[in-house]
C-alpha cells in the first residue's frame, strides 16, 4: 500500500488540485474585501464636508486645523484688548483725574 516514489496518485493530485483552486478563491475574496474597504475609505475622504475638489489628505486636516488657530487668535485678541482697555482706565483714574492716590 505504499505509494510510488517518484510521484502523485491521480487521487493525490486531484485533491491538490482542489485545495489550490480552494486558496485561490479564498485569496479573490480577501482581495475584493481589501479593495471595498479602500474604495469605501477613498469615497469617505471625498464626500467630506469643507473639503475642495482636488485636496489632498494633509491639506483637509490642515484646513480643519485652521478653524482652530483662528478661533484662538481672536480669543487671545478678546482678552489682550480687554486687559489693554482696564490698564487704560486705571491710568485715567490715577494719574489724569487722581481719583485714586498712591502712596
């Protein structure tokens, strides 16, 4: 009942024939999976909201990022102005009208 030295049964070969053809299905199907969720990412990145026609990835964040570094600036400006004006008033009260006396 051994099995020739030099080769494969018929019913050897056959049932190789059989998990490769299996392997190759399963390689097509893990392919086709990779290539919806690329598709899907790709359609995500376009169909975002804000974003130009032709922009690039790092362009979309910084742009994104943008919005935040103006809001900042103008807070920043909010407050500098804010304490410009009460150093002004102060000066007003104590050196113009000596409503306050120091020392």
């Amino acid at each position: 009942m051994g099995s020739p030295s030099g080769g494969l049964s018929a019913e050897e070969e056959a049932r190789a024939a059989e998990i490769e053809s299996q392997i190759v299905a399963q390689e097509r199907v893990a392919e086709a999976g990779r290539a919806r969720s690329r598709e899907r990412a790709r359609t995500a990145e376009v169909e975002r909201p804000g974003r130009a026609r032709g922009q690039g990835l790092l362009a979309a964040r910084a742009a994104e990022e943008y919005a935040y570094v103006v809001r900042d600036v103008r807070r920043i400006l909010r407050v500098g102005g804010s304490l410009a004006a009460a150093l002004a008033v102060i000066y007003v009260l104590v050196d113009v009208l000596h409503v306050i006396t120091v020392g």
